[in-house]
C-alpha cells in the first residue's frame, strides 16, 4: 500500500488486482466518512500478516489466501463510508477473511463434485521432517471438523481471539462460541489420537 500525496494506491497480487482497477481503488482520503482510508492503510499494515495466516489455516494454498484477504480489504475499503466505528475496522476484515474463505472453499467443493473420480493414491516417499508431518496432521484433523467447530477453533487458539471477538467475527453467541470450541477440542483430540485424516 502506497501513500502518495492525498490519495491511496494499493498494489494487489492476481485476480485481487484485476478487482482493484475495475473498482478505482484510488480514492482522496478527504471523501472518506466512517472509517477514514489512512486508519485502513494503518490497519493493512499492521495485520496484513495476521489476516493472511488466518486464511491459510481456513484455505489451503498461499494465493488463495492472499487474494481472499487483498479482496477483503477491497470490500472494507469500499465500505469504510458504513462503518459506524472506526476501531471495528479489524474485526470486519477478520470476518470478511472468514466469509471470503467460505465462500472460496464451497467454489473449489462445486469445481470437485464435477470432477471425475481420482485413482487410489499411490504410496509415497519420505515425507520430510517431523516438524512438517505433526502439522500436516493437525491441519488434516482440523479440516475434518465441522466448518464452525474449526472457525471456532483457529481464531481462539491460532488467532488469540477472545470468545467474546470470536463471536463478534462469526456472529455468533458467546455460549456457542463455547460449545463449538468444546466439541470441537474434543473431536479434535479424537482424530489426532487415532490418526483418523
């Protein structure tokens, strides 16, 4: 993201990009009411990084992720006018990443379903290091959760949201932030116990 003079240009990878120029992306930060465009250029800054690790946990592969959040703050930015509180400014972006990668998720599921059946996997090679195996077999046991059990779950423990933030980002009840998490903990050493993928 590029501050140049009283205006903002922000520089998107691929697809988010192409989104970008159709938008005009470039507006004078003097037009914004609501969330001003220099607390959006301060807000990508600081928690671009953690926006994207969150939708690595939910998606997975790195362009995925990184369009899903460049497109997220393309939508807060075209929004920034409807935002009533400056400081939810995140906590849109988290539950924009949250609802882009949802929706990125059910696209490949549609694109799978009309794909013909694949042959039986075949045996593989060394795997590598074990470091790379445990978390392979976590993101494995997290995928094999119910879509809310492992929302809830990433942004608790990986994103360090307080239940109160997570149910805010989800739109969701404190109490079923709890139950989510609960079950979802429990299923979850389940599948890592017997190494059920």
């Amino acid at each position: 993201m590029n501050v140049t003079g009283a205006a903002v240009v922000i520089t998107l990878p691929g697809a988010a990009r192409r989104a970008g120029s159709r938008m005009g992306f470039a507006a004078a930060a003097a037009d914004a009411t609501g969330a001003s465009v220099d607390q959006l250029t301060d807000t990508y800054r600081a928690h671009y990084r953690s926006l994207l690790r969150l939708a690595a946990l939910l998606l997975d592969d790195l362009s995925s992720c990184e369009d899903v959040v460049q497109e997220a703050f393309i939508r807060v930015h075209a929004a920034r006018r409807r935002v009533r509180d400056p400081e939810k400014t995140l906590a849109y972006l988290r539950q924009t990443v949250v609802n882009l990668s949802r929706s990125t998720l059910r696209r490949r599921l549609l694109g799978l379903r009309l794909l013909p059946k694949p042959m039986p996997d075949m045996a593989s090679a060394e795997e590598g290091a074990y470091d790379a195996l445990e978390r392979d077999e976590l993101k494995a046991a997290l995928r094999g959760l119910q879509r809310r059990q492992r929302e809830v779950l990433v942004l608790r423990y990986y994103a360090d949201l307080t239940e109160a933030q997570v149910a805010e980002v989800l739109g969701i009840s404190i109490g079923s932030v709890k139950a989510y998490g609960s079950r979802g903990l429990a299923a979850l050493r389940v599948r890592l116990e017997t190494g059920d993928d």
